[in-house]
C-alpha cells in the first residue's frame, strides 16, 4: 500500500498539470509543483496561505460556488475551461479544468475536492493557427475561378461559388444534398460514384477529363473535370474540379460552322452558275441552310407583284401543303413583313416576348422561337422576297450565321436576276419575231448597207424570205417606182445617220404593190459610233383604204347631216364659238346659220326668258359632268315659241382637258303638246271631260288640309250614283248609255259654281266637291237642285229618258261637330250615305252620319265573317216543306241556307245573304247549297221510295246566274249525285232573267233539256215584261210572301194575286205561294185556284233529320198539317 501510495505521490508531483486538493470547506490542502510554478507561488507553504477565493477571477470564484460545487455535491464530477490568476503578473492563464469529490472507499463519504488543469496556451495558439489556414484555404477555394465540388456518398457537402454558377444555381447553399448524379451522366464512375450516386474506392482521376454537365435549368455546357479522393468533415469525400470550356468549344464550333457555311455558299454558288432551274436551286438553298444552321425549317418567301403577300416558294420542314401554295401577309406586323420594310437582316431569339411582331403564325402553327430572316435583293432596288430559318428552341444566331444566310440570298438574287435576263432577253427575241410589224437590221459598215436580219413579219409583208434578202440592200422593194419623195429622204436620212419616217410605194414578190409605212433609226455603241440601222415598218395598204373609205364616209356624213331633221351643232368649249350646224338650225330657229356664226351669244339670246336660268345651269353641269340633256323653250323671229331637247356632251383632248361641245337639238314641240294632253286626260274622265278620281282626290285633299288650317272652313262630297242606268245600257245600248252621261254631265255642271268640281269616278257614279259652304242646308239645296235638274227628261240618240239618281252627302264636320282629315273617309263617307238612300228607295239625297259608317262596318264585318264561314263549313240547309194545297200531299222541299256564327249563333239571312250578293260571296255559297241539297234529296230518293217523285226547290242568285260557267257547274253536280230526273227546281227572280232575256231564254232551255225544271221566284215585285214571259221555259209562277201577307187586310192584293194565278195557269204553268201563316190566307189561296204552298202555318224550314223524319210520317199518312186539309170547316175555322 506504502508503495502504491509513493508512486501516486511521484506521479502527481511530477505531472506537467495543475494538481490540487481543497477541503470540503474550502481550504487549500495541497498544489503540486507545475501548479505552483503556472501560479508563481514559490513555496507549498505560501500556496496553502492563499484563501481558495484568490485562485479565481470574481466571476469565475462565483461560476465556482454556483456551478461546481453544486455539481460535485450531486454528481461528483464537473468539467470546464476557465482561467487560473499568476500571483506576480497577474495574467490570466487559460486552462482545461477538471474537478472531482474524492469519498472514503468505506463509507463513501466525501473526504476531498481535486482539481486537475491544464495550460491549454499552446493548444489555442495552434487551433488559431489551424484556422487561419483553414480560412485562407477556403477563401483560396471560394475564389477560384474553376468550380470545386466536395461530395460524400454522392451528395454535395461543399460547392464554391464558380461551381454553383456553373451548374445553375444562384448560390451554393442552394446546391448543398443534391445528388450529384443529377448533373453528372450516370456512366461518370471516375468522378467519384457509379450510377446510384454511391461512392467506389477512392481513387484520383489524373489530369482533366472533357465532360457535358446538366445544369439546373436543363441546359447543357462542355467543361473539363479532375477530381481526387479526399475528406471532409471528417468522412470519405471526394473533391471535384470543374473548368468551363464552352467558350474554347464555341470558338472551335465557329471556326468548324463557319468553314461549312462557306463551303454551303461556294456549292450554292456553283450550281447557280450551271445555270439550274430556280426551283431546284430554291429546294436545295433551303435544305443546304437548314442543314448547314442545324435548325428544322427554312423557308423562301417570294413576294408577289402587290407586295401584300408572299407566296412560299421553296422551304424544309413546312407541313405539306403549304411549299409552293401557301400565301403569308407581308404586313409589316409579321416577321416577314418587318424584314421586308427594314431591309435589314431580321433576328429573334425569343418570338414568344418579341414586341416587334404581333400574331405570328411561326409561334402558334409551328411552335417557332427562335429564327433570322433577310431580304433576297431583286432588279430595279424591288425585293425579290425572303430567306428565313427557324428553331423551336431557343437559339442565339452568330454574326457568321447572319452573314451566311445574307450570302444564300445575294447568290439566290444573281441567279433569279440572271434568269430574268435570260427571260428578257428570250422575250426580247420572241416579241421581234412574234411582232406583226416588219423589222428589219442592215450593217452601214459593209458595203451598200446590207440586211442582216429580217423577222418573220417582214416575210410576211413583202412575200420575200430571209434567204432571198440576206446580204442584200433594201431598194429591192422599190420595184419600178424609185422616184417616190418618200425614197430620197430615206436617203438623206441614211447619209446623215438620223431617224426618219417615210412612207413608200413598194412591190412585193409576187408583183402586188402595197403602201410601207417605214421607221429607220441609227444604232450606236458605247463610243458612238454607227452599227446598225434598224427598220421597222408597217403594210398600211388597209389604212390607206381605210382613209379613202373615211372621206367618202365623211362626204355621206355631210350629206345625211344636211338632211336631218334634228340641229346637229357644235361649239368650242371654251368660247362656246359655234363650229358647226347643220342646215337644220335654220328651219327651226328661223334664222341663217350666219347670224350664229358671227353673234356666240345667240343662241342664249333666243331662249324663252322662262327658261334661260335652267339652260345656263345646265351648262354649267355639263363642264362638271360631262354630258346633259335640257328641254327648253326657244322663241323665233315671227314670236312662235318651239319646244326643244338639248343633248350634248363634252369632247377632251389627249391630256383631258375640254376641247368641243358637241350635241343635239330635236324640236319636241309636238311632243310637248301631246304630254300636255296626256296629263289632261291622266286627270279627267275620256267620256265626259270631267275631272277623274285622281284629281277629284287631289282638290279633297287640298279641301282637308284647309280645312286642318280654317277652323270655320266647310265643304261638302256629294256621291252620286244614277239609279237604273244599266237599264239604259241593256236596253238601249252603250253607245246610247255614253251619251246619256255626257249630257248628264254637263247639266249638273250648270248646276254648280264655278269653284266646285264634278267629277266622274266612273260607270254612272259622279262626285262633287262643294267648297266654302256657309252651312250644312247649302250642300242639301245642291242635291235637290240636282234632283230637279235630272227630272227633266233627256233626248239622246233619239230616245226620251228619265232618270233619276241617289245621292249621298258628306260634310267636312258632323253634327257633333267632329271633323274628318283623310280624304278617303270623306268619298267613304258620302258613298255609304248614297247606298243608305238607295235603300231608302232611290232618287232621293241622306246626309251622312256616324251610324251608316256603322252599318258599313258591321257590312265588312259581315264580309269577313262570311269568307272565314265558308272556309270553317259554319253553314247548314234548311227544307221548308211545299205543299199542294188542295190535297195537303207533301210534293217537295225548298233548300234555304241558316248560318251558325262560330261566336255569335244563328244569324238572320235577312242580314249575310244581302252582304253575300252585294261581294259575290253568293256564288261559292250557292254552289255549296246546290250540292248539299241535291246530296239531300239522294239521300232521301235513296231511302223512301214515295221520295221518288219529291222536288228540291234551290234559289239561284242573279250573280249564279249570269256565271259563264253555269251550266257546266249545273252538270257537275247532277253528273256526280244524280238525283231524280226532273227533281231538280231551280227558283230564279224575274230580274234576273229580264236583265239579258236572250240569254236566260238559252240557258233555260239548255237546262230543261237535262230535266231541271225553273220557278220564277218573287214574281210580281220586279221588273219584267209580260210580253216576254211566255218565251221562257218555266214551270211555276210563286208569288211574293208581301202579297199573301196582305191578302186578308187589302182587297188589292188578293186582286194581284189571282191575276198571278190566272197568268200561270194561262203560260200553262202552276203557282205556288210564300209566306202562307193564317188559315184565311190558305183558304184563299185555295179559293183562287192556287196549286202549291209553303209557310209557317204548314212547317217551318226544317234541319235535315226533321225533314227526313217527315217524310216518313207522310209515308204513313201522318202529317202535321192534315187538319187544315180537312173537310171538316168547323174545325178549319176553329183552327
């Protein structure tokens, strides 16, 4: 133990560490010698007189009692660096310190604090010295200009600042963990990993090796590389070099593109000078470029002769389509069009952000970024076109490479211009030979000026060939005739080498003389002197002929001028100088020609002073315009005033300015008066003289407007329409009829002032306007003073004639005082006031008023309604029964229309068959009830045979009736529903047939031949002549419902209706009654001898189930009216 404690001593005394022990207290115990020796103590002893406080600083002796010894007390051990006081400098000498509790090995018990230290002087001046070359290597590093890399396992560690810009980044933090293998080619094992970025055994790559590096943005770039195991941070590593050679390479890539540049320029060259088609020159220019600039397309653009567009002549890489079809704009906008204004070389290298253009169809159809383009120069300072190449990636075109495609185009443009002189020059050669004149080339420097070239117009002209003239001088086409004036001064003109212009008399070969028309010019060269002459003529054998034929031509012009009707003149436009008129002048102005020759101013002096400011105005277009034509009126010595149309337009002169006036003057005269007379007869009536319709209207309107303006103003419009004047027509004639009007005309214009007018609207309707009335009675007095007028009788032709007429008046404000402003309203106004006294029993005057513009209204209402009802089918046929009035037996049916109005129900016949007349809407209607009725009584023949002998009575209007086509409507209906031969009635009124007798009677018996048997219906209410009645083939008289009504009540009437009775039965014919609905009134009617009857006493009219339902009571003997018939007069006279 004594041992070990002795070697424990020796070892502490003779360490080089600071060694201590300190109570638990705090006292010193003991410092070995390096402790004492680092504090400057001399002795153990004045050491251990030291308080512990003073081996510390302030701060480090509180560090002492707030962290060590809480820290031994715990853990028992505490380590730190910190700093020990030497006694006698007072430095602060640093040390590594360790303190630690030694404890009894029995009890544990702590029994002393140690404290070992070391001088750690010498190792911080080390560490400093380490650092600083540590900093001075990296700032060695960090400004390389070559780029160094450390990477470990494939990852960077460190990238200085040359590498970060090499491989892309903006700074090398942004580097630092990124695989290396992302900017190295997998195979790159020499650099310090294989494929997956792991490091091999180190090894040292000797010298520089080429490499292509990716850097971050995509883009490639040569550089050399070295690289060696190393370490860092204290791991395996391996330490890259990186030297950028892209500029060596790009240097080396010029020199190697501009040598094939050059070598492309130099074949280009020579197969320009083989003289190549263009078009195989322009394919292989635009494939060489392409090839030689590395870039996908390449276009040649030729511009066409608008300069707004190019045609794409010749290109590579284009879509198919578009080489030798395809236009492109030249706008200036587009990158061709820019090229093409600047003149310049045109490069971009980014099309997607390049200002200069706009829309280009290179970026969106073609995806083109990058590309230059240069103008292919052509003749006379115009471009031929442009050469362009293009790439789809960014590329930044060279100098060289501009200058290269400038070159392309400066030999594309030799050879389109040496092409074009080619073509010229073949043109050239072409437009000689293909000349029809004569051209001719002789050699002044050989003896007697030889021909050395004729074409083959002049063949053709003088008949010699080339051959026969070849050597020869031209005076062999004189023939005979040398002493022509033409041929001495081709001579002179020879002699003096000038041009001159002859025309000679020559011979052909075949002997045939013509006229030569000849041009001669000298040809100099360069040093003036004479080489050639050149001839140049023209066959004018046709224009000599041409002229003869003119001045005969112009000698038959005089002549026919001369005898012209019209004033052919002519004046100088700037003088208005008469230069020529012919004989004409004299017949219509009635002057000499001398008079205009010598006095210019004439022919204004003698227009109608009217007229003159028009004609002058005219003249003055005429200079404006260039040609006129003016009617005007002129006045002749003896005051006869002429009308005449001017016509004449202006003659210019080869630099277009006014040189003659030239024209005609045509005397319409005649013509004038016959327009004066058409525009009086446009306005007025042919036949009476009076004023027509138009003008009628044009004096209302004027009566309206004023009538606007006066609010006191009044007039009248009196609408006349004689009564039965187609009467007049009919039977007398037209002739007649015309007359008649002529004199009715001029005896109401007698009635009239002379500020209203009379007009006639046609047929034997008249109008009157009567102007400035004082009250509304004045038009009335008119109307009866024309009422008394007409009842005076008429002598026309012969013939005395009454007639009468009804008249409507319409005054310019009503009752109400409501006024009228469209002339219209005020004709429609007067027109339904005459129809309301034609109703009202004709030859009598009504004055309008608003309820006849009513009845009008509900009139086309009715109209309307009536075209949509035939159209809709809203119509149904009714059968009254017809019954013999002796027996009661049942014999027929009459057919009667009903209307059910779709809105309005059952409508009265009373009211539409009027309007159904009055439109000819009867017609259609009609026809449709013939057909029905007809079907009707099938129907019932079909089904009840006692039916057989039924008739079906069907009224036939007087429009039906005077159809052209009657009979053939007639046929349709019996060919197509065949009733019953003889079933058939057809009821026609007395007026109808007594409106054209002769051709009733033919109709008529026309259609008894087919067993259709006529009633006259209504008889005794029109107009009819008794001697006539027997010439129609009728079969039943039936007398008018107003005489029946009356029978009981007027011994009058029961007269006429036996007269009715006996004249039937005296025509052979049988009657039957209307209207019958007393029983006296049947009993007289039976009294009288009448066979036939109908009203509503016997039925109503009936639908067509209740007649059919009749018909079959009176199959069993049931009908309704049976007791009337019954000999029981009790019961009759109770009934």
């Amino acid at each position: 133990m004594l041992e070990e404690q002795q070697k424990f001593i020796a070892l502490v005394e003779h360490s080089s560490d600071f060694i201590a022990m300190s109570s638990a207290d705090g006292q010193v115990l003991y410092i070995n010698p390096a402790g004492r020796e680092m504090l400057g103590l001399d002795s153990l002893a004045e050491a251990l007189s030291k308080d512990i406080s003073e081996y510390f600083t302030t701060e480090e002796f509180q560090y002492f009692i707030e962290v060590i010894l809480p820290t031994l007390s715990t853990v028992g051990r505490h380590e730190s660096e910190g700093h020990l006081k030497h006694f006698k400098t007072g430095a602060l000498i640093p040390v590594q310190r360790s303190c630690f509790t030694i404890r009894s090995s029995t009890t544990g018990a702590p029994i002393c604090m140690a404290t070992i230290q070391r001088d750690i002087r010498s190792f911080r001046a080390t560490e400093r010295a380490l650092r600083e070359s540590e900093e001075r290597y990296r700032s060695l590093v960090e400004l390389s200009p070559d780029g160094i890399a450390v990477h470990c396992n494939g990852r960077l560690t460190y990238v200085n600042g040359a590498a970060a810009h090499l491989l892309g980044a903006k700074a090398s933090e942004d580097l630092l963990g990124q695989p290396i293998i992302h900017f190295l080619s997998p195979q790159s094992h020499h650099l310090g990993c294989d494929a997956s970025g792991v490091m091999p055994e180190f090894i040292a790559i000797e010298g520089f090796v080429q490499e292509t590096i990716t850097r971050l943005d995509g883009t490639s770039l040569a550089v050399e590389m070295s690289g060696i195991a190393t370490t860092h941070q204290g791991r395996p590593a391996f330490q890259l070099m990186i030297r950028d050679v892209s500029h060596r390479q790009q240097a080396e890539n010029s020199l190697r593109a501009h040598a094939r540049q050059q070598a492309t320029v130099a074949k280009l060259g020579q197969r320009a000078l083989e003289g190549i088609d263009l078009a195989v020159l322009f394919d292989e220019a635009a494939a060489w470029v392409a090839e030689t600039l590395e870039v996908p397309y390449s276009t040649i653009l030729e511009l066409m002769p608008n300069s707004h567009a190019f045609l794409v002549t010749a290109g590579v890489g284009w879509q198919s389509g578009i080489v030798g079809c395809a236009m492109i704009g030249a706008q200036p906008s587009s990158q061709a069009g820019h090229t093409l204004r600047s003149a310049t070389p045109v490069v971009f290298e980014d099309l997607r952000v390049d200002a200069r253009f706009s829309s280009s169809q290179l970026l969106h159809n073609h995806r083109v970024i990058s590309g230059m383009s240069v103008v292919i120069p052509g003749a006379g300072g115009q471009p031929f076109g442009v050469l362009g190449v293009y790439a789809r990636h960014l590329r930044q075109f060279s100098e060289d490479d501009v200058h290269f495609l400038q070159a392309i185009a400066n030999v594309l443009a030799t050879a389109i211009d040496r092409k074009q002189a080619d073509s010229r020059l073949h043109l050239m050669e072409r437009v000689i030979a293909a000349s029809s004149n004569g051209i001719v080339v002789t050699d002044p420097t050989q003896p007697d000026n030889p021909v050395i070239y004729v074409n083959p117009a002049f063949e053709g002209i003088t008949g010699y060939s080339g051959e026969d003239v070849l050597g020869k001088n031209c005076r062999f086409l004189q023939g005979p005739d040398r002493d022509q004036a033409g041929v001495e001064e081709l001579r002179r003109a020879i002699r003096e080498q000038r041009e001159c212009h002859v025309v000679l008399h020559n011979t052909r070969k075949d002997g045939v003389d013509f006229w030569n028309e000849l041009f001669v010019a000298p040809v100099f060269d360069r040093q003036g002197y004479l080489t050639h002459f050149v001839g140049i003529q023209n066959d004018i054998t046709e224009r000599k002929r041409a002229e003869e034929a003119l001045r005969q031509s112009e000698e038959r012009l005089e002549s026919i001028l001369n005898s012209l009707e019209d004033i052919v003149w002519s004046v100088d436009a700037q003088t208005r100088q008469v230069l020529y008129l012919n004989p004409a002048a004299e017949r219509i102005y009635g002057r000499p020609i001398a008079e205009f020759l010598q006095h210019p101013d004439l022919w204004l002096q003698i227009i109608h002073s009217d007229d003159r400011d028009r004609v002058l105005e005219a003249a003055a277009l005429l200079r404006q315009v260039g040609s006129n034509d003016v009617e005007y009126r002129v006045v002749r010595p003896d005051g006869e005033i002429r009308w005449l149309r001017d016509r004449g337009h202006v003659v210019y002169d080869a630099d277009g300015e006014p040189l003659r006036v030239d024209g005609i003057s045509s005397d319409i005269t005649t013509r004038k008066r016959m327009e004066e007379q058409l525009r009086h007869d446009a306005l007025h009536d042919a036949l009476t003289g009076l004023p027509n319709r138009a003008l009628f209207m044009d004096r209302l309107r004027q009566s309206a407007a004023k009538d606007t303006r006066y609010p006191d103003h009044l007039f009248a419009v009196l609408f006349l329409d004689l009564d039965r004047f187609k009467m007049v027509n009919d039977s007398m004639g037209h002739l007649v009829g015309d007359q008649l009007l002529v004199a009715i005309a001029r005896r109401l214009q007698k009635r009239l002032r002379p500020s209203d007018t009379l007009a006639r609207l046609g047929g034997d309707e008249f109008t009157i306007l009567l102007e400035d009335l004082k009250s509304p009675a004045e038009a009335q007095h008119v109307a009866g003073r024309i009422h008394r007028a007409l009842r005076v009788p008429f002598n026309v032709c012969g013939h005395e004639i009454y007639i009468n007429a009804s008249i409507g008046i319409a005054l310019s404000r009503d009752e109400a005082g409501e006024r009228y402003h469209q002339p219209e309203h005020f004709l429609r106004n007067a027109d339904a006031a005459m129809y309301h006294a034609k109703g009202l029993g004709k030859n009598r005057y009504e004055v309008f008023s608003p309820v006849m513009h009513t009845q009008a209204v509900r009139f086309m209402r009715i109209e309307m309604d009536l075209r949509r009802a035939l159209e809709r089918r809203e119509f149904v046929v009714h059968y009254q029964p017809i019954v013999e009035l002796q027996t009661g037996a049942l014999t027929g049916f009459e057919a009667l229309v009903r209307w059910h109005h779709a809105e309005h129900g059952w409508i009265s016949p009373a009211e539409f068959i009027p309007v159904a007349e009055e439109t000819g809407l009867i017609i259609p209607l009609g026809q449709w009830i013939l057909e029905e009725a007809c079907h009707q009584l099938k129907i019932w023949q079909s089904a009840f045979p006692k039916a057989h002998n039924l008739a079906m009575n069907v009224n036939l209007s007087v429009k039906q009736f005077s159809q052209p086509d009657l009979i053939a409507q007639i046929d349709r209906v019996l060919h197509s529903i065949q009733p019953a031969p003889g079933s058939l009635k057809l009821e026609i009124t007395e007026s109808a047939i007594m409106d054209n007798a002769e051709a009733a009677v033919l109709i008529l018996q026309t259609l008894q031949a087919r067993e259709v048997r006529f009633c006259i219906d209504d008889f005794g209410t029109g107009y009819s002549s008794l001697s006539q009645l027997h010439r129609f083939p009728a079969h039943t008289l039936k007398i008018d419902r107003s005489f029946v009504n009356r029978m009981d009540v007027r011994d009058e009437d029961a007269e006429i209706v036996r007269t009715i009775v006996t004249l039937a039965h005296n025509l052979r014919m049988d009657s039957v009654a209307e209207g019958i609905e007393t029983p006296t009134q049947l009993h007289q009617l039976r009294s009288l001898g009448c066979e036939l009857g109908q009203g509503y006493l016997l039925s109503r009219p009936l639908s067509a189930a209740d007649a059919e339902a009749l018909i079959g009571a009176w199959g069993q003997g049931n009908l309704p009216w049976q007791p009337f018939f019954s000999h029981d007069t009790s019961m009759v006279q109770s009934l």
